[in-house]
C-alpha cells in the first residue's frame, strides 16, 4: 500500500496522513485517529483499514 493512497475515501484521508497523525500526537485508540484526522468518520467501511494503519504504525 502506497502512503499518499487514500483510505478512507468519506473524508479524502490518505495512509500518510494517519500514520503521521498517530506519530505526531502519539495515538494508540482506534477513537482517537477518528477524531484527529476524520477517517472513519463516514460509512465505516474503512475501519478494518484504520485498525491495521494503527496497528502497523505502533508495533
Ligand atoms: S471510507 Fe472511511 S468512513 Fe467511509
């Protein structure tokens, strides 16, 4: 998966974005990147997704 690919595609919010929202404010809550960056704030369907970024960016 390419960073600059759009993830959630309700809110035009890319990998690179989220990751960078979970490094900068140090983020480890599925909630929290929804509340900082917007993602998964829509239909949901980019959830599975998110968890995974999360997951990724805090191992
Ligand atoms: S694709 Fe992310 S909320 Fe719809």
């Amino acid at each position: 998966m390419t960073d600059d690919r759009v993830v959630c595609n309700c809110m035009g919010v890319t990998k690179s974005e989220i990751i960078e929202a979970i490094v900068q404010n140090d983020l480890f809550m599925l909630e929290e990147v929804r509340e900082q960056t917007g993602a998964g704030t829509g239909c949901h369907s980019c959830i599975g997704e998110l968890e995974a970024i999360l997951k990724e960016a805090t191992d």
